[in-house]
C-alpha cells in the first residue's frame, strides 16, 4: 500500500486525512480478503493437526494385525546360563525340560606346525633387530624376580646387540641373585639356552622360584622373547622353564617373500589359493601375511582369518557352526607354506551341530539357535545343562498396545472436541461448522463399542474397553478407559479369540482403520479439504494482488490531483501578491 504525503500548506486543508478518508472506502473488500485468508488458515491447520490424531489412531489400530497382539507369547528360562527362548504366536502354552547335550562349534583349519623358520643356536650370533621376532626389542632395563627379590639386566641397541649377548645379560643376573641368596660360596648358575624355537631357562644346584618382568622396564626384552607373563615358576635343572611363545615367526608386514617363511618360494610366485570356493589371487614378492588375511576375511569363503602369533600359525574359522569340512586348495605354493594341508583335512578340526533333547528326542541345529524343537519357540544353546522353558501370553505387550489405542482415540475425541466448538460466548473452533467433523468421534466411538464374531470374545467391552460404567453421569462416558485386569484374563482363557477381537484387517478394529483410512488416504476427506483450501487460497492471493494494485493506484492518482491543487493555489498566491505590490507603488 501507498503512504500519503501530500500537504496542504497552501489550501490550508488536512490533505493526509482527506486522502485516508477516500481510499478508506476501496481498502474494505481487501480487508474482507484478508480476513477470509486468515479463517482459511485457520482450517487448514485444523485438518492438519486432525491427520496427526488420526494417524496415530490408525497406527494404534493397524499395530495388532501387524503382531497378531492377542496370541502373541513370551517364553522364559529358568536357567539363563543354559539357554535362552523366545516364543512367536504359533507358540502353546506350557512348560518344557530342555537338555542342552553339546554346542555349535565351528570348522577350524589351522596351520599344522609354525609358519616361520624357527630360530636356533645358529642364529645366537645375529643381531636383535635382524631377526623374525615376534616383535621389535627396544634397548633398556629388564627385571627379573628370584626368590622374591629383583634383579635387573641391561639389553643394549637392537642394531648392535647379538641374541646371545641378550640372553647372556639375561642369564649372568640370574645366576648372580641365585648365588646371592644361596650363599656360602655358591656355585648355582643359571642358562638360557634355545630349544624348539623357543627359551629354556634352567638353574643348576637348587631349585628356585623366578618370574619376569616388571612394571618399570624400560625394555621389552622379555614380552618379545616369550618370558615375561609366563608367572612365578620353580625352575630346576631337570624342571627348565619353557618360554610362552615362539622366537621365529613370519614377519606380518614384510613380502612373503622375505617374511621369515620356513618355505621358500621362487622369485615372485603367484597363484590362487581358493577357500571354500572363493578365490584369492596372490603374488610373494607383493603380498604380506597380513594382506592375505584381509582377503580372506574380504571374499565369500564364509571363514575369519586370524594369527595366532604364540604359536606362529594361521587359523581359519567357519562363521557358521556344524559338521563341515572346509575345502582349501592352491594353485601355488603358499597354502603348503602357511602349512594349512592343502587338498586334505589334515589340518582340520570339524565342527559339531548343537544338539538338545526334549521328551527324548533329539533336534540339531548348525548353530546354538534352535528352531523347530519346539513349535513357534527359538532355543539359544548357551552351555550344556537342563532349563525348563516357560510358555505363556504376552499380557503386557497387549495390554500396553490396547492402552495406547484407548490413549489415541481419547487424544483425538479432546482435539476434535477443541477444533469443533462451537460456544455462544467465545472462541469457535476452527471447524465449528463442519457437521462431519463433529460427528467424527462419535462415528469412531460407535465402531469402537460394536459387537462382532462369535468367538468366547465378542467386543472390546468384553476385553476390558469401555466408556464408562451404566448410570454414569452425562458427559462422563465420552472417552475410552482400560481395565487392565479384565483384558489380562480374557488372554490367559482365550488369547486366540482376543486376537481374532484385535485384527486390524479383519476383526472389530477392521471397521476402525477403513473409516480413519477414508479421512487420510489420498483422496480422503483431509486431502480433498487441503486440496479445496489451497486452491481457494491461491484465488484469494490473485484477488487480493489485482485489489492492492488498483488501490495503490488510485492513491497515486489522488495524490497528484492534491499535489497539482497545492501547485495551482500556490501559483494564485503568488499572483495575487504581485499585484497587490504593483497596486501599492502605484499609490492606488
């Protein structure tokens, strides 16, 4: 809209008042527009807000065909530590001995003897950091423990320091607290020494109580070589401590090639190592052990590639449990290298199915779920034992359900009741006129308080849903309440007739969900009301766009007609003020 700003200095007129007054009259259908807009709104908020209640009534209602609420079944176990249940609707009421007698385990191949080429005695004059450990030694301060009392050796720089340097250190602290504590010129010495690929330590003389390793290393010295962790051990010359791991293993990130494989291969060998099926290329002077591993567990082999580094072997194990052999074959020369018995079971250790008895008869199952034992019931073995599994209705999943079906239809009668009002004092709602509206909840209420099939159950009423006890006082019965109570017992003597009550698609709520879908479906009476208002919307914005401009422009029109007065008068003025100055010169 325009603003005024015409004066009227000259003519002495109020010009800004006079301009509102006359366009006052052109700006009354603009408001009347505006006001229609507003009340438009208005509705089509309403039907809105209406569309969420009536969803969430419709999802409340559909919910018990979607679960068959009513039959459904909860199973318990009374022992967890042995299995667990769960039930589904074509479970039977009742309780069951179960018998877990063995567990799913799953197919292993594992490498029959260490991958690695095993250090030796040969190998005492290499240098720490030249070797195939089982990790990298860092130089510094290591502690040992002799009859309880510490002793520390000193490993020197990897690079430089030998194997046999190491283990000296190792050794000479060792023999100097065991003769400390032997006292009286003892002779006792203690050695380490390599065999089988790993540590020995033996003590010769008496026998004594030693450990390894202590919080304030600075080395890692002992972890590596595989005596620290190995706890307190009473070692005697006959009765040698044994190290926890192996000395050589194959390195994880270097080439196969120069990974510390026992096996040797020619240079850049290639081939398909293929596991159950599924194909793996690979390339030795490319590949490393921790590469093949990641393809393994990449491809469909349906196995877990893992190292065991302890024992420098690579173990495959089937995700899924039962009696299976798993099929390994290699067109090259790496799955003979990881020593994994290509084309044999040798290095196998087959799975076994679960097994559970019940009445004396046994069911198996290639994994610790176990279905099929007992209709609608799923067993998860847990350890071997006896449990007795508990079938009974699910009271309080229905129960909830049925609660909140009462809660949506309670929810949508308060806001139709608010949309809908229609008082003679106040505020009206803003589908105060709209008769099917208000009829709406009633409608719904009547559905809802129906009678149907000839089941034990035959209403909602009969489940514990009402709207009020007889000869409750007037406007006391125009909501829905539950009694818990009734509906529990009405499950516990007929869940099936209470499921059959409760089906969204073909039970009493049947009604209910096509009478809610015919307001909110494409189509429905909200879509064709919302579809109504944005068109009536759209013609009033045009309206109201075609009344501004034509009001806008006959201010304009008017301001000039006032501006060109103001001009014309001012003109007259100056006019008459010449000739009265010529009339007074003149002395007339």
């Amino acid at each position: 809209m325009a603003t005024f700003s015409v004066s009227g200095a000259i003519s002495g007129l109020d010009t800004q008042q006079l301009l509102s007054a006359l366009v006052s009259a052109e700006q009354a259908p603009l408001t009347r527009l505006q006001t229609q807009r507003k009340t438009l709104l208005g509705t089509q908020g309403a039907y809105t807000d209406l569309r969420i209640y009536l969803s969430r009534l419709e999802t409340a209602a559909t919910a018990f065909s979607k679960d068959l609420s009513g039959s459904k079944r909860s199973a318990s176990s009374s022992s967890s530590t042995v299995l667990a249940a769960s039930a589904g609707t074509s479970a039977l009421a009742g309780s069951y001995s179960v018998t877990v007698d063995q567990l799913a385990t799953s197919t292993r191949a594992t490498s029959t003897a260490a991958m690695g080429k095993a250090i030796t005695s040969d190998d005492l004059t290499k240098t720490l950091s030249s070797l195939s450990l089982p990790g990298t030694v860092t130089g510094g301060q290591v502690s040992m423990v002799v009859d309880g009392k510490v002793v520390t050796a000193t490993i020197g720089t990897p690079s430089s320091t030998t194997l046999g340097a190491a283990l000296t250190a190792i050794s000479n602290a060792l023999t100097t607290q065991i003769q400390a504590n032997e006292g009286g010129g003892s002779t006792s010495t203690a050695t380490v020494s390599i065999s089988g690929n790993r540590l020995q330590v033996a003590v010769s003389g008496a026998s004594h109580a030693v450990s390894f390793g202590a919080s304030g290393d600075t080395s890692n010295a002992l972890a590596v070589l595989g005596l620290a962790g190995t706890g307190t051990t009473t070692i005697t010359n006959s009765t040698p401590m044994t190290g926890r791991s192996a000395l050589g293993v194959t390195s994880t990130s270097s080439a196969l090639d120069s990974a510390g494989l026992s096996a040797t291969f020619t240079a850049a060998s290639t081939g398909t190592l293929t596991v159950n099926g599924a194909a793996i290329s690979y390339n030795t002077s490319t590949d490393t052990l921790s590469s093949i591993v990641t393809k393994i567990n990449a491809s469909s082999a349906g196995v877990t590639a893992s190292l065991d580094r302890t024992n420098d072997k690579l173990v495959l194990t089937a995700r899924t449990g039962g009696a299976a052999y798993m099929s390994i074959t290699d067109t090259g020369p790496l799955a003979a290298a990881l020593n994994l018995a290509p084309g044999t079971t040798n290095a196998q250790a087959v799975g076994q199915q679960a097994k559970v008895t019940i009445d004396g008869q046994s069911y198996y199952s290639d994994s610790n779920k176990v279905t099929g034992a007992l209709t609608g019931v799923t067993i998860t073995a847990l350890a071997q034992g006896t449990s007795t599994i508990t079938v009974t209705p699910d009271t309080s999943g229905v129960t909830s359900a049925v609660q909140e079906l009462v809660n949506a239809y309670n929810s949508l009668a308060d806001k139709l009741d608010a949309l809908t009002a229609n008082p003679a004092n106040g505020t009206k709602g803003a589908l105060a006129g709209d008769l099917e509206a208000r009829s709406l909840t009633l409608n719904l209420r009547r559905t809802l308080t129906a009678s149907t099939g000839t089941g034990t159950f035959r209403s909602l009423a009969d489940l514990g849903v009402t709207s009020g006890a007889v000869g409750s006082a007037v406007g006391s019965t125009s909501r829905l309440s539950l009694n818990a109570t009734k509906l529990a017992a009405a499950i516990e003597q007929d869940p099936t007739s209470v499921a059959d009550i409760l089906n969204g698609t073909s039970g009493l709520l049947a009604p209910l969900t096509t009478a809610v879908n015919n307001w909110t479906k494409t189509g429905g009476r909200l879509s064709t009301s919302a579809d109504s208002i944005t068109s009536q919307l759209s013609l009033l914005s045009s309206r109201q766009t075609a009344l501004q401009e034509r009001i806008d422009a006959k201010t304009a029109a008017l301001e000039a007609r006032f501006s060109r007065m103001e001009q014309t008068l001012s003109q007259l003025q100056s006019t008459q003020k010449s000739i009265t100055s010529i009339n007074n010169s003149s002395g007339g």
